[in-house]
C-alpha cells in the first residue's frame, strides 16, 4: 500500500512540473548581498537557491530548478490557505524534485521569496501553522535540525501498513522561506539525517545568494 505522505509528495511534484518551462526574464530587486546584509532575491538568484543537479550528487532530476513572479496561480499553490495567508509580499516562487537512482523516493526543494525579511518573518508561523506542518502525515512528530537558518522547523512521519516514512521541514533564511518535501514508498527510504542534510544545503545555498555568493553548497556524495 502506497503510503499517505508518498501521495502528497508527488502531488507536490506535479505542482512543481508545472513550473517548468514558464521562468522568465528576471523581474529585478535590490540586491546590497555584498555587504552582509539579507537581501530581496532576483528571479534568476531565486532559481540559483534551488538545489540542481550538480548539487545533489547520485539523484535525478526530475524537475529542474524553475522560478516564477508569484501570481494568482502559484499563490494558490505555495500558499493553500484562505485568503492565501502566507503570500503577502511574496515576489517569486520556485521549485526543484528530485530522486535517487533506483529508487522511488522523492525529494522536492520550494522557495518562497519575499520583499524584505519582515515579510518573510510574518509569514512563517502563518505558513507552518497552516498547510506546511501537516504535510508528513498525522503522526508526524518534530525533530530537531540543529542551526539551520533563523527559523526552522520539522516534522516525520510514517503511514501506511509498513511504516513508510515521510518529512517536511520549513526554514527561514532572511527574506526567504525554504522547504523540503521528503517521501519513500519503502520503509527506511529516507531517515532524520538526510532531512536534515537536505534543509541544510538548500538554506546554505539561500544564505549565499543574498550574501552576495552564487549559491554552492551541495549534499555529501
């Protein structure tokens, strides 16, 4: 039996696949990441965060790193509240998937870029609270990843007959809010660590961006 929290990570997927092919020229910020300071991402510096295929060593893509100008049609999708409580001053939305050789689990990388870190930091409760916290399963339990971020939070799960597992963690990094979606239809397919590892680079690689740096960071081969 094919787990819960497998079949909302490929649903997430094919929200992702929907990005692809509809990134345009870059919409344009202020971007003063030299100086230290957290700064409002471009388009192009929103795909750059995502993690691409150099960066996952030993995974596929299966949707590659793709941002879009938040409009109506992706706020319904990064932000499936009322009102879409979440996405006020969200300015891009991104997506990239991936998974492993032979094998059936699936990872998926989201961003949302704000305007400005109040934007981002009012938004973050809003979005954990509401859609994203309950995206491993009923039982998903938190856990802790460790300095990852301004803000972070995580929570896995198991479901289905054989206990196979699920993850979601949401991260803060300046003005952005960062996911990761995990799922395996096979017991044992994903653990903590990789979540962990997971949350890591993709908040590393936000950290960069706005510091001014082409995002590198990348998962241990």
């Amino acid at each position: 039996m094919i787990m819960k929290n497998y079949r909302w990570c490929v649903a997430t997927a094919a929200a992702a696949l929907l990005l692809t092919g509809c990134g345009g020229a870059d919409g344009g910020t202020e971007n003063d990441g030299a100086n230290g300071k957290s700064v409002a991402l471009t388009k192009e510096l929103v795909r750059q965060v995502l993690p691409d295929g150099e960066a996952m060593p030993g995974w596929k893509e299966s949707t590659p790193p793709t941002a879009v100008d938040m409009n109506e049609l992706y706020r319904q999708q990064a932000c499936p509240s009322k009102d879409n409580a979440g996405c006020r001053n969200a300015r891009f939305f991104g997506a990239s998937t991936f998974r492993p050789d032979g094998d059936a689990t699936i990872v998926s990388f989201l961003i949302i870029a704000y305007d400005s870190e109040q934007s981002a930091r009012n938004a973050y409760d809003v979005l954990w609270d509401g859609p994203y916290s309950k995206k491993a399963g009923q039982g998903a339990k938190p856990f802790e990843l460790g300095p990852i971020g301004d803000e972070r939070d995580a929570r896995f799960g198991t479901s289905g007959f054989q206990g196979e597992p699920g993850a979601v963690t949401q991260t803060r990094v300046g003005t952005t809010l960062l996911w990761t979606e995990s799922a395996s239809p096979a017991k044992g397919g994903i653990d903590e660590d990789l979540v962990r590892n997971l949350a890591k680079v993709l908040a590393e690689r936000s950290r960069q961006a706005q510091h001014g740096d082409t995002p590198s960071a990348a998962l241990d081969g």
